[in-house]
C-alpha cells in the first residue's frame, strides 16, 4: 500500500506552468542549458533533463523578454518531426540536448539518443536518430531491461535461475517453493 502511494505521488507532478516573461523563466528554472538565436529575431531557451530526465523544456521568448510559447521537445508530436535530411543542428534545435552518441564503424553510424516517456516493456525508453555523413537517415527506439533480469521474475536471472541460465530448473529448497525455477511450472 505504502508502495502504492509513492508511485502515485511520483506520477502526480503537474507540467511546469507557462511563463510569461524571460525574467520570469529564468528566475524559475535558473540558466538554460542552451540559448538559441532564431531568424526572426527570436531566441529560444533549452532546459534539457539529459542524460537522466525525460524531458526538454523549450521557451521561445522575443526581443521584448515576453514568452510567445513554450513546449517539451521531447513529447511524441516533436519527436515525429525529425526527417530524414535533417543535419545535427537542426536536430539539436528541435530536440535539445542528446543523452549520449555512439559511433559505428561498419555502417559509418552516428547514432544521438535521448530518454523519453517510457511506452513500452522495460524500465526506460530511448529515441535514437541515426546520422551518416552528419545527416539523418532514419529514428528508431530502443527499450532498456534491466541487467539482473528482474522484469522476468525471480532474483537475478532470466526466470528465476539464481545464475541467469537459460530457462533454469532452479533448486527445491529454500530459494524456490517449488522444484522448477521456470514460472511454467509454478
């Protein structure tokens, strides 16, 4: 039960609340990580929660220090406007800051991700954009399991095996209530 209330308490947090001036966004959520300069004289705030958070709170202020929008970078709609062309800036731009990169020799892959809402299996999501010669050829996802296999029950392996073998028999005894470790047999 107590379990329970804190989970729900975690899920409870409201969006931050739309500001209204430059100042205001500032005071509120200190020095952005990245300030950008847009062509029509605007600028845009980055407050990235990379490489631990989910989120990218983007504010686009004029010259006036007045807030015309804000959004998060990384809702599912922003996500979908990455396209295929697109050069590492522009990605940058839209997205906010990456949570790491990794290079890939045989495919000439640069690939940038970032966490976002997980949706899926697994205890975190990934949004990857894959780049070759600094231009983007495709996104994908990644879903991350834990190491110790916990998702699939038991202690630390792969159904119940206390070594992560395979199906693992598992041990009548104390460890298990029943002879197998495998939950078809539970």
């Amino acid at each position: 039960m107590l379990l329970a209330g804190l989970l729900a308490g975690c899920a409870s947090f409201e969006p931050p609340r739309p500001f209204t001036t430059e100042a205001e966004a500032l005071s509120a959520r200190g020095a952005p990580t990245r300030r950008w300069s847009n062509d029509d004289g605007t600028s845009t705030l980055e407050y990235s929660t990379q490489p631990n958070g989910r989120s990218c709170l983007m504010v686009q202020v004029d010259q006036g220090g007045i807030v015309l929008r804000q959004w998060d970078a990384l809702a599912p709609e922003n996500l979908a406007r990455v396209e295929r062309g697109m050069d590492k800036e522009q990605v940058s731009r839209l997205l906010g800051t990456h949570r790491s990169e990794q290079r890939f020799r045989n495919s000439g892959e640069e690939v940038w991700d970032w966490n976002i809402r997980n949706d899926g299996p697994g205890i975190a999501t990934l949004f990857n954009v894959h780049f070759i010669d600094d231009k983007v050829v495709r996104t994908s996802q990644t879903y991350v399991f834990p190491r110790d296999g916990a998702v699939y029950g038991g202690w630390s392996g792969y159904y119940g095996h206390p070594w992560g073998w395979g199906i693992g028999w598992g041990y009548p005894g104390p460890f298990f209530p029943r002879p197998f470790g495998h939950p078809f047999f539970w």
